[in-house]
C-alpha cells in the first residue's frame, strides 16, 4: 500500500479504526479483532487508531495485545480527554496535570513506550489550548508521545495550538455523508501543513451499502442514538447510498471502495482511517487504495452528496456542542 504524510509522520494511505472492536456498534468478537490487526501490517496498513474513551480503556488493552511483539509494524494513534463523569454525562478534560495522567495511562495499557501520534479528543474551552498544547509538547520532550494532533478543533483554536506546538494532524469527521471541513478547515491544515485523517470515512456504516430499511441495530449500537440512523431520516438517507451503488457498480468496485477512494482523492494528505473487527471488511476496504475513479463518478459522487445533503445531524445530539465546529 502506498503512504502519505502527516507533516513529517509516514503513514499508510488509508488507517485502521479500532473503535468498533470494542462493543460501540455492537458486540464484536475480541479475538476477531485481534487477527485484523494482524492482518492490516500484512496488507501495508500500518495506522491503528485508538482511544482511552472507548471502552473506557479496554480498547487499548485489545489493541496493545494485538501489537505485542509486533509494535515495529504499527504506527500507534490514541487520544485523551473525551471523559465521562461519576454520573456517566460527557465531559471533557484538557488541563495539563491530566494530559500527563492519560498518557502514561494510555502507554500503560498499550504496553508501549512511546506513542507515534496522541490527539486531544475533544475541545476544551474552560482551559487555554495553549496550555493544554503545551503539556503535550512536553511529552515529545519527555519521549512519550513522537507527534500531537488535535480532534474536532474549530480553525482559531488550531492556528493557536500550531502557534504553541507543531501539529501533524486533526482528526475530524469526513466523508461524503459529512462534507463541513470542506468549507474553511481543510483550507486551514493545508496552510499550516497539518496533515488531516478522516474518521468516519464510511458514515459509521451509512455508506457501506448494508444498510437497509428493515435492518435490525443491536441493542448496545450506538447509531440507535445517532439522527441520520433513524426514521424518516433514515429512509431519505438511503435514497442518496442507492445512488453510491450505482455509481460503485459502474466502477465494478463495492460502496465502501468508492466511499473511501473519494475521500483519498481530496487532498493528498489526507489520510481516511475505517473501522472493522472483521479481516474480511478490512481486505475490502484495504483495496480503496489502488482504485483509479473515473473524472466522471467523482463529478457524480459531488452532486449526489453536497454538503447538507445526508439528513440528520451527525452524531448524538447531546454531543454537538463540544465537537468545536
């Protein structure tokens, strides 16, 4: 597979989302997991994205046991601050004596030294980005982070943190269902050479083609909260994906090919990072990197999903307002 560059941090082109392997869309099988992970160095993807947040840490344990013996393979990204208080409300944490904590907390559980890439999960706004960024800086200092990055950040709050630290990337939403950043913040990365990944490169499912109007979600799936998986919203949303497989059929490749080739063709530093727990899932989506899309899909692909096309908002409700955009 070929790479890309977060600023100076080598990765390959499309990465590996762990979320999922943990019980977030459902219940996956651990083991099943394990054995992706395996089966991503084999097939030239080397991002793994992880989270303290999911699972409340047992997803780094699941990602650590994967890479155990095998770290040299892998370029290990993991966030903090996305926290959940004493009564399960989310809340978010950005001060500096925490960034510390979560860190080694985050190596311990990976059985790691030295994280590649630590993000700060969510904004902050009751302390200074600058300080928060700082406390990350002085993990690069200390040896324990390689990189930083910021997730779901508005534009001011990352020409300050750039200002305060070199940043190699932001992790935020996009994809053709979810298409904001187009507006002002990849403009912003490009201009301060920040390397962009892309989660949700698939619309958490949305995009797969899998879909449908009588699909059942497991009990514990988190999109049974999310408004674009429900109702009326749903049905109109399908609409739009019937589209992508006509499209995906005319390319003779699957909707989740197409969903992320389109994504890989926005910026060349663009890096989409799809989760699965199956290796069957993760060949399919491993082989968006060497597709060739058409001028004419892509055109087709532009005016069948502009921005505010998908309807619902894109993630739980209650969530909006801390995603800073």
């Amino acid at each position: 597979m070929q790479t890309r560059k977060l600023r100076s941090l080598e990765v390959s082109s499309i990465g590996l989302g762990c979320m999922g392997m943990t019980p977030i869309y459902g219940n996956p099988d651990p083991d099943l997991a394990v054995k992706t992970i395996h089966l991503a160095a084999e097939l030239g993807i080397t991002l793994l994205d992880t989270s303290d947040a999911y699972g409340k840490g047992t997803n780094e344990q699941l990602v650590g046991r994967a890479t155990a013996g095998r770290r040299d393979r892998y370029v290990i990204s993991s966030k903090f601050g996305n926290i959940r208080l004493p009564d399960g409300s989310p809340s978010v944490n950005g001060r500096p004596e925490y960034v510390q904590q979560a860190c080694e907390a985050s190596l311990k559980r990976l059985g790691i030294e030295t994280l590649d890439l630590y993000f700060q999960h969510r904004v902050d706004t009751s302390v200074p980005v600058e300080d928060t960024v700082g406390a990350m800086g002085r993990l690069v200092e200390q040896g324990k982070v390689r990189h930083i990055g910021l997730s779901e950040a508005a534009p001011a709050r990352i020409r300050r943190a750039q200002a305060t630290y070199p940043i190699t990337a932001l992790q935020t939403e996009y994809s053709l269902s979810t298409r904001e950043v187009e507006a002002e913040i990849l403009d912003v990365c490009e201009e301060l050479g920040i390397g962009f990944v892309a989660y949700g490169a698939l619309g958490r499912g949305l995009l797969t083609g899998t879909i449908a109007k009588d699909t059942t979600l497991e009990k514990n799936d988190i999109r049974l909260q999310m408004p674009r998986f429900q109702g009326s919203n749903r049905d109109a949303n399908l609409v739009l994906v019937s589209r992508l497989k006509e499209l995906a059929q005319a390319e003779r490749c699957t909707p989740s090919q197409l969903a992320i080739a389109w994504v890989l063709t926005r910026r060349d530093w663009i890096v989409p990072i799809v989760g699965t727990s199956k290796p069957q899932r993760l060949e399919e989506n491993a082989a968006a990197a060497s597709l060739r899309i058409s001028a004419a899909t892509l055109q087709a692909l532009d005016e069948a999903f502009p921005v505010g096309a998908v309807a619902g908002a894109r993630t739980v409700l209650e969530l909006m307002p801390r995603l800073g955009l």
